[in-house]
C-alpha cells in the first residue's frame, strides 16, 4: 500500500476516535448537568394549616400571626382530619407559606393566653414542621397529610 493510504486511514481513524470521544463526554456532561440540576430544584409549597382548639370556654380567643389578628380560634369537640371537608371548614384555615411564625392566643382585651413559635417547610422532596413553647399550661398537637396540617392549640 502506498504510504499515502496509510496516512488517511490513520487520520480517518483518529478522527472516529475523536468523535467517539466527544459524544461520550457530551453525555456524560449532559446526565451530570440532569442529575445536579434536579437535586437542586426545591420548589417550596404552601400549607394549608387549619387551627382550632379543644378547650371550651365562656371567653372568646383570637389567634395572631406574627402579631396581626387572623380570626377567632373556634373550638370544636373533636378533632378534624385532613380528608373531612366539612369538620375543616370549621376550623379557622390559613394558607401559610415554608417559613418561621410567631402563633398567639388573645382574648378580646388582648391579652396573651398563649405562645408558641410554628415553623413549616413543604416542597416536592421534604416535609418539616416543629412547634416550640415557654409556655408550661398549654400546647399545641397537630395533625398532617400531604399539604394539610390541622393545629389544636390548647390552653
């Protein structure tokens, strides 16, 4: 064979390999890009909280968030579920986005039956919800399923 043949097989071959090269690296960076990319989206989603109290009393209770009046906390003789349309419209419902609140009880003089710090995160990979209290005669319970959390504060 004349060397000249020789010579582009050779430049035809490296020149595959090249290539090969190439697309796998492309890939490669590609997947990786995916993978990093989706790990990372951490789209946060709001709650649908639902606050209500099992302690019956003659006085009237308002809740507060963040200092600013949400509504009258309505007792109710049991507790509501997630799946119960009508228990929860009894309840005083609140869309509450991934956050830190500062969640009061007041009755109509204002004065501060009890306190409690409620901080919530819900996005596509991860739930969190904690609740913290000085206060040593009332407390909070809740209840969660997907995007609803139901709160019972007593007092």
């Amino acid at each position: 064979c004349p060397d000249s043949y020789r010579e582009g097989n050779w430049e035809i071959f490296w020149s595959s390999i090249n290539i090969l090269i190439m697309k796998q690296l492309t890939f490669i960076a590609l997947l990786l890009s995916v993978l990093l990319l989706s790990g990372c989206d951490e789209k946060l989603r709001p709650f649908q909280v639902y606050f209500w109290t099992s302690a019956k009393s003659s006085t009237t209770y308002y809740l507060y968030l963040n200092d600013t009046i949400k509504g009258e906390l309505p007792y109710l003789p049991e507790q509501p579920e997630c799946g119960d349309g009508d228990a929860k419209k009894k309840t005083l419902h609140l869309t509450m986005e991934s956050g830190t609140y500062k969640i009061q009880i007041k009755n109509e003089e204002g004065v501060v039956k009890y306190t409690q710090q409620l901080k919530i995160k819900l996005s596509n990979h991860s739930k969190e919800i904690s609740t913290s209290t000085d206060d040593r005669k009332g407390g909070a319970r809740n209840v969660n399923e997907g995007d609803c959390l139901i709160e019972e504060i007593y007092y």
